[in-house]
C-alpha cells in the first residue's frame, strides 16, 4: 500500500508539487478485478451488469491468475513485476479494464503524467465505472491546471461510489486551496473524515477551522 504525505492546509502548494503531495493514494489498486464492460456503457449508469462484465472477452482462469500476482507485485511496490505482466495483459486481452487502469496509476507513480492519462482514458472507455480511475484522472487534471476537468472527474468518481473517501477528499482538497469555496471544502472534507472514523488527525483539525470560519460569516 502506498501513501503520499499531504501538505499542510496553511500553505498554498505549486501545481507542480501537487503532482507528488495532493492527493491520498491510500489504495495502490485501482480495480479489484480483471473486467471489461460493453462498449457503450455510460458513467451516469447506476450498475454494471453481469452481462457487460462477462461478455465474450471475459478473462481466462490464467489471466485472472495473472491479474492477481499483478496486484499482489503493485502492493508490494514491485512496479517492474507489475508492469510486464500487465503489459503481458493488455496484448493478450485489450479488452479487460484493470489492467490499462493500473498501467496508468504505475506511470502516475512513476511521475509520468502524459502516460498515465492515456492509460487511463482507455480503461474508463471500457469501463466508464471504475471510480478510482476517474479519481487518479482527476489528479491529472489537476496537475494540468485543468480545474474544471478536475472536479468533474472527483464528482464522477464520488456519483459512482458514494462511499470512496479518497475522491473526497480530493475534491475538498481542490476547493479549497485551487477554487476558494470554503462550503463545499467543508462538506467533503466532513464526509471524508466521516468515512475514515476521524482518524486522519491534521485533515480534522482544518475541517474544524473551516466550519468555524464559515459560522463566523453567517
């Protein structure tokens, strides 16, 4: 599991240094399986059924066991491992969505941006639901001065799982230090620290000031 240390609410950081520290990647895996959707899936969809995931490109027993050994290097930082086998993936099968989902997060890691979006983009067209690329996507964006594609992309991301505290906080992040609306900083930074049972301390400590400000002008 990998984690990127945040800065300090106080300070006003550099887009280029919000590459590295903006957002919380707490969970290294962007998908959990090996899927693949029906090409005219919609983000705004409310599920992803069983027959758009098991089409006729669905994995084989092998390159699910691929998959997994993938996964397992990704958690334990071997990015080299993962990478091959996830290339070995995308050519043995183009149409599965994880494994173009987390080429693009190990080239996001790898500080590559311009790859990682590419990556990216494949795998939310074939799979407009895999939330924790539209996150990483709106990291990219971000890091683009993209403002407006940032936010987009941390809506969607939340609109897909409501319950995905990363994209939270990402959002709260990119209202309140990039689009100065200290209301919607504070709502999800609350629903954020919400779902993590309060334990991220220093993101606590701001929310409390932020809601403290935000009474004062009333």
């Amino acid at each position: 599991m990998i984690s990127v240390k945040k800065y300090s609410k106080k300070c006003t950081p550099s887009i280029q240094s919000s590459f590295a520290v903006l957002l919380l990647i707490t969970m290294l895996l962007v998908v959990s399986g090996c899927s693949t959707t029906a090409p005219n899936s919609s983000v705004n969809s409310s599920t992803s059924t069983s027959e758009e995931i098991a089409n006729n490109n669905k994995p084989t027993e092998q390159q699910e066991l691929t998959y997994k050994t993938a996964l397992l290097a990704l958690d334990s930082k071997d990015f080299e491992t993962a990478e091959t086998l996830l290339l070995e993936l995308k050519t043995s099968n183009p149409s599965l969505s994880g494994p173009w989902a987390n080429l693009g997060l190990i080239r996001l890691i790898q500080k590559q941006p311009v790859e990682a979006e590419a990556y990216l983009l494949k795998a939310l067209q074939l799979n407009p639901r895999l939330a924790k690329a539209q996150n990483l996507m709106g990291l990219i964006a971000t890091h683009n001065k993209q403002l407006g594609e940032a936010e987009k992309y941390y809506k969607q991301a939340i609109e897909i799982n409501n319950d995905y505290s990363n994209a939270h906080y990402n959002l709260a992040l990119l209202y309140d230090i990039y689009l100065q609306d200290i209301e919607q900083a504070a709502k999800h930074y609350r629903i954020y620290s919400t779902l993590t049972n309060d334990t991220d301390t220093e993101t606590l400590s701001w929310l409390e000031h932020l809601e403290s400000t935000l009474k004062q002008q009333l």
